[in-house]
C-alpha cells in the first residue's frame, strides 16, 4: 500500500473534499439545523398564543370586575333603598300605631267617663227614691197618721229634688 | 533508528487515468472525512431526535445551544444579513474539529492533508471574492486592486490570494506539526526506555529494551496540547477568519 507525499495537493482528494464540506453543510442544514428550528418556531408560537391567551384572560378579569363592582354597587344602592324604605315605613306603622293606640285610649276613657255618669245617675236616683220613702215614712210616724201619699208624695219629691241639688 | 513520517495511505486507486486530474486515489484523508461527516450526521441525528416543544431532555437542550452557539457566533461576527452562512461555518467547525480530534481514535486526521485545509480554504476565497463582487460590482472589485494607488496593485494581488494560502497552511502545519512532534517524542520515548532499560544485564534486559515503558503517560500529557488544545483552537480560528474575511468583503 502506496503513501501520498506528506505535503501535497492531490487533484482528487482536493475535490472530493468540496464536495464533502457542501455534503456536510446540507446533512448538518438538514439534520441539525432545520429540526431545530422547527421546533424553536412551535415553541415561539406556543409562547405567543400563551401570551395572548393571558392578554385575553386579563381583559375578561377586568370586564368581569368592572360588572362585578356595577353589580356590587346597584346592590349597595338597592340595600340602601331597602332599608331606607324600611325605616320610613316603620316610622310611619309605629306612629299609626301610637295614634291608634291613642285614639283607642281615648275611646276607652270616654267611655269609663260615660260609665261613671251614668252610675252616678243611678245611684242619686237610687237614694233619692230611697230617701223618698224614708221620708214618707218619718214623715207618718212624726205625725202619727197617715198621710196620703198621693198629697204629700209631690211635697217629697219636690224637698228631695232640692235636697238632691 | 529511523523515523519515517509520511503522508496518508492510499487505499484504493481507480485503474484509469484523467488528464491533470491524474489517478483517483481513494487515500486515508478521504476514508477518515467520510467516517468524520458520519460521526457528525449521526451525531445531529441522535441529539435532535424526539424533539419535544416543552419539558425538553438533555439531548434536546444541547442541540438548541449548539445551533443557538452557531447562530450567535456567525451574526456576531458577520451580522444578520449572513444568516444563510450559519450552516456553513457550523459544518466547516463541526468537520475541522472532529478531523483534528478524530486522530485522539489512532486514525489519520484529514486535516493533516493539506488537500483538505486547500479544499476549505478555496471555497472560503471564492466566498469572499463573491461577496466583493455583490458588494462593489465586478469594476469596483478590480479597482479595489489598485487603491491606494496603482503602483500597489500587485502587491494587493499578492495579499488577495495570500488570504487562501495562510489559511489553509495555518491549520494544516498546527495539525501536522502536532503529527511530526507526536512522531518524534514516540520514537524518542522508545529509544529512551530501550536505553534505560538495556541496562539491566543477560536477556531480560535484551527483551524488556524493546518495550517502550517511557511512552506511557508523558505522550498523554502531550495530545491535551497537540490534540485537544491544537484541534479546538485551528477549528475555531479557521471559523472565525472565515466569517471576518466575510463580513469585511461585505463592507467594501
């Protein structure tokens, strides 16, 4: 087996070398290179649509807070409105309250007033015919005989009638 | 004792012959290249295979900081617009490194052909050139030749081609001198040991004179320079005269 010379230019191997070098560049373009960057793209693209993905999700957080403190707020002004309402018609039911309550009072009184009037009536009327017939009957035994009643019963009734005032 | 180092064996030769082309000789250079280029494409091949967009392995992790190595390198140096050279210099230092590395395996490195580093280098000049000529039009590319004044023009001729040639014999005369010293030291080392241990008397010493005990070890400490150090850095600068040679055409 033969030796090339040490130092040399062989025509051959200095051709075959180029090609090499080229072959070389299209395996490594194609075996390195080119999966490589496919799979640097995907991942670009997968952080992109991440990204908008967040983008989007911050702004329906953000449209969702902004309903969300609308709501909160027509539920604070409502509650306000609830509970306003609810006093003032509290106010107004305990005042009707009272003045019925008041006016129920007042009846009764009246009524008790009227009672005793009444009671007060009867019972003078009471005496006076008791005191009628007391009369009547001191009156017989004073003068020891009967005194008509139908005479004398004016005459009582009259003494009692002042006798009552 | 002599020591004979040659150039690479001829393993195979085409029995015709073409005009000035001569005998196509399949040589250890062109065995070992091919051996190189596979390594390298399998190489690609395992590290980018199963390739996952997310949760990525090591391997995977590994073959984006080469590529992203290889794309940082070549724009740094030459800018954006020579993206398209990114797998060219990838594989022009993925094959010198591996040919200057490849001779750690006991084989021939191709690199210590100077047909290979001429290979390299032409296709390097003819970018170049190229690259003046789309920047300044072929007039602009002649005249470049005669600035600063005419009187220069063969002088710049002269340093024009000088480009190709340093740099093929740069690359080449590191690997083989790394060669020639290896070459020297093995056969130095063997004489030594032989000396030393022909020392010991009768025929132990007549048998143990031809063991080269002393190979062992220095040698090693030799190839972290002569291989590791040598075969990285004539990679790199070839790579990087490359891209400057480049990116200075581009600037007219």
């Amino acid at each position: 087996m033969g030796t090339q010379d040490l130092v040399t230019l062989v025509p051959w191997t200095f051709i075959a070398q180029i090609l090499n070098l080229f072959i070389q560049v299209y395996l490594i373009k194609k075996f390195l290179f080119k999966p490589v960057k496919d799979i640097l793209a995907k991942r670009q693209a997968l952080a992109d649509s991440e990204v908008q993905k967040a983008v989007k999700a911050k702004e329906d957080a953000e449209t969702m807070r902004l309903e969300y403190e609308d709501s909160m707020s027509n539920a604070k002004e409502k509650a306000n409105e609830i509970i306003t309402t609810a006093q003032s018609d509290a106010q107004r039911r305990s005042e009707e309250i009272i003045s019925e309550a008041n006016r129920t009072a007042i009846q009764i009184k009246n009524k008790a007033e009227a009672d005793i009037q009444q009671e007060k009536i009867k019972a003078i009327n009471d005496i006076k015919n008791e005191i009628g017939s007391i009369a009547v009957e001191i009156a017989g035994k004073v003068i020891e005989r009967e005194v008509s009643a139908e005479d004398h019963g004016k005459l009582i009734s009259e003494f009692i009638y002042k006798v009552g005032e | 004792m002599e020591i004979n180092i040659v150039g690479p064996k001829v393993y195979f030769t085409l029995p015709f012959e073409l005009p000035i082309l001569g005998k196509l000789e399949i040589s250890e250079t062109l065995v070992v290249s091919w051996l190189v280029m596979a390594i390298i494409t399998t190489f690609c091949i395992v590290i980018t295979r199963n390739m996952k967009v997310t949760n990525i392995s090591k391997k995977q992790a590994l073959a984006e900081m080469l590529v992203e190595t290889a794309e940082k390198f070549v724009v740094g140096n030459m800018g954006v617009k020579f993206r398209k050279m990114i797998p060219f210099v990838a594989a022009l230092f993925a094959t010198s490194l591996i040919s200057n590395l490849i001779s750690l395996l006991g084989l021939r490195s191709p690199t210590a052909d100077l047909s290979t580093e001429a290979a390299w280098a032409i296709v390097v000049f003819i970018m170049i050139t190229a690259e003046k000529i789309r920047t300044s039009g072929f007039g602009g590319y002649l005249k470049g030749f005669t600035t600063p004044i005419a009187v220069m023009t063969p002088f710049n001729v002269l340093s024009e081609l000088a480009t190709p040639v340093s740099m093929a014999c740069r690359h080449f005369g590191n690997i083989l001198s790394g060669i020639v010293i290896n070459g020297l030291i093995y056969a130095s080392l063997a004489l030594a040991s032989s000396a030393l241990l022909g020392l010991i008397p009768g025929a132990v010493g007549a048998f143990l004179s031809h063991v080269p005990v002393l190979s062992v070890g220095l040698p090693a400490v030799l190839s972290v320079y002569f291989d590791w150090f040598t075969g990285v850095m004539q990679a790199y600068i070839f790579c990087m005269l490359t891209t400057m040679y480049i990116a200075n055409a581009s600037e007219g």
